[in-house]
C-alpha cells in the first residue's frame, strides 16, 4: 500500500505529491489529466515569482517537478470509488483498486458553461470565467457578466473597478447575490443590470464583439456590443464520485479543516474540490502542500 496516494492532478495534486514525497514515505499519484485546469488557461499573471507564463508550460514544469522525485505516477486514469476499510481505497474506472494509508483528494473543479453558440469559440477570445485571473485584460473595456448569483455580482463590482462598463446579465427577474453585494453594485456608477434576459448567442469575428439574449418579458432579441463576458454560473467540484464517503457541502465542496483534513481519517483534500473560499493556482498549490503535511502528521500518530 502507499503511505499517501494523491487523486488528481492539477496544481494542488502535484503540490502534495512533492510534499510527501520528500518526506521519504510511499507517495503515488493518479491523474485523468496532469495539469487540471491550468491546461485550458493561456496566459498566467497571476503564479507569483512567475510574471507571465501559459498554461501548458506550467502544467509540462508540474509534472517535471513530481518526477524529480520517487512518486509512482497513474497519468489517464480516473478514480471512480473510495471506501475506508483497513486502508483507504480507491477503485478506478479501470477496475484496479489501490490501497493506502492516507489519501489526499485534489479533483479541482470546472466552471459551469453557458452552452451557447459563440462560448467555446471565443474562449480566451473574450470569453472568461476567472476575473482574479482574465479581469485586468479588459481594462478600459466594456464587459458583461453572465449570472447575477454571489459570484456573478462579486465578479461585476471587481471588474467595475478596471473596465470601463460592465452589464450584469441574469436569467431570472432579479438577481440572487446577498443584498449587501447588491446595494454595492447599484451604488457604481458603470454598472447596468439586465433581468430576464436569456443569453441566447456570443458574437464576434476573430474576437468578441458582442452578446445577444432574449428578453424574456417581451420575447424581444437584444444586442449589447462590448469586448469582453465573464460567465459565472457556478464552479462545480469534480466530487461526484465520492457519494456520501466524504461529507462534502451543498455544492458538493469537500469540507476540510485547517489541516486539510475530510471527516473520515486518513482522507485529506486539497484545492479547488475543497470549500476552500478563492479558487486560484497559487492558493491550490498552498492548499496541497498543507494538507500532504497534514497526511504526514496523522501518519506519524497512527
Ligand atoms: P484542477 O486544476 O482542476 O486539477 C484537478 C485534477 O484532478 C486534474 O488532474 C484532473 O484530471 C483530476 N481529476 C478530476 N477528477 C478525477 C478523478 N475522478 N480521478 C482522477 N483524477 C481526476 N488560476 C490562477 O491562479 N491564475 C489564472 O490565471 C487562472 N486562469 C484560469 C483560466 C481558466 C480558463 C480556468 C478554467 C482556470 C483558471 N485559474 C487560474 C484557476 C486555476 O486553474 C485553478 O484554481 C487550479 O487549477 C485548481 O487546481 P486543483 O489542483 O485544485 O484542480
């Protein structure tokens, strides 16, 4: 059995993998794709110490750093049940089942899309999801931001701050966010909302021009032209397949404690599958690295 097998592959995965590993215990690491999301980013901004680098690069650097060290690597291979017996284990789609003292999940997540036509096209071409990330790239530009929830109205008081005007687009009749966000957002000046409004396509040429949707009222079709849409409709943990093992929120985030720790012992979580409030590169790394360390304590104690 391995001391500590890390599920997923990302920033956090490969941050626990290396943080185990150097502790000269067991470490193994399974991974459907090595990278996670950071393979769909272009250009990051954001990694600090690193002022501008891609997705790819990162994700190639990830992987070549988990192999400098003795870490038994399952690249294409999806973990599809986890059940604590004896030792923890983990059954993959495949069928083998691996067994361990401690497992560390680190499944990240992936933001919901809009599923309308122009949104894959024009991914990184104008269309965002991550304004932490993308916002400063429409700087002195018209935005919309699709999805009036928390997230949407945080994501539109954010780029407020940068862009030069920003439309909050929501499928509802009015928005969802705390009215606390609400109140901030009605108080800024380049801000508009449009309720009842069904984005109904993406427009543009080699770039994004412009967004259309419904006005579900009238059933008229609106045309607002801008540079730039954030869609934020939700971030979804990729934690379906854990079922009830792991208690988990009503999104379905792993909860974790200070030490990166789930409910069951010996289970630690790391990144964005966790409850973890911000969801970014930097603080996933951090997140593994605490919880591999978290793993390594228990490992000592039992
Ligand atoms: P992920 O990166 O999601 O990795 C999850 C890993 O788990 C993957 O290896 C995946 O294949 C694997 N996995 C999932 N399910 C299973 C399973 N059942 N079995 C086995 N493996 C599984 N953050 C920044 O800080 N700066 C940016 O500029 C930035 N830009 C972004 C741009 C885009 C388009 C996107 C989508 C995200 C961006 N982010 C950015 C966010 C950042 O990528 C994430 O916060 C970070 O990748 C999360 O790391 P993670 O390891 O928790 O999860």
């Amino acid at each position: 059995p391995f001391d500590v097998l890390v599920v997923g592959g990302g920033p956090a995965g490969a941050s626990a993998a290396i943080y185990a590993a150097r502790k000269g215990i067991r470490t193994g690491i399974v991974a459907e794709r090595f990278g996670g999301q950071v393979m769909d980013t272009v250009g990051i901004e954001n990694f600090i110490s690193v002022k501008y680098t891609e997705g790819p690069k990162l994700a190639a650097s990830l992987e070549e750093h988990v192999k400098e060290y003795n870490v038994d690597v399952m690249k294409l291979q999806r973990a599809a049940r986890l059940e604590k017996k004896d030792f923890i284990e983990v059954e993959l789609e495949n069928g083998a089942v691996l067994k361990s003292k401690t497992v560390i999940l680190s499944t990240g997540a992936r933001w919901r899309n809009i599923g309308v036509p122009g949104e894959a096209e024009f991914k990184n071409k104008g269309v965002a999801y991550c304004p932490h990330c993308d916002g400063p790239l429409f700087a002195g530009k018209r935005v919309a931001v699709i999805g009036g929830g928390n997230s949407g109205v945080e994501a539109a008081i954010d780029l407020a701050g940068i862009v030069s005007h920003v439309t909050v687009l929501e499928f509802n009749s009015e928005l969802k966010a705390d009215s606390v966000l609400q109140d901030r957002l009605y108080s800024l000046p380049n801000v508009s909302v449009v309720t009842n409004a069904q984005t109904k396509e993406i427009t543009g040429t080699d770039k994004v021009n412009g967004i259309s949707y419904i006005d579900r009222e009238s059933g008229s079709e609106q045309h607002i032209e801008l540079e730039g849409i954030f869609v934020q409709i939700g971030l979804v943990p990729n934690t379906d397949w854990l079922g009830d093992t792991v208690e988990r929120t009503r999104m379905g985030e792993i909860v974790v404690n200070n030490h990166g720790a789930t409910n069951v012992p010996g289970v630690f979580a790391a990144g964005d599958c966790t409850n973890s409030p911000y969801k970014q590169i930097i603080i996933s790394m951090g997140s593994g690295a605490n919880a591999a360390l978290g793993a390594f304590d228990y490992l000592i104690r039992n």
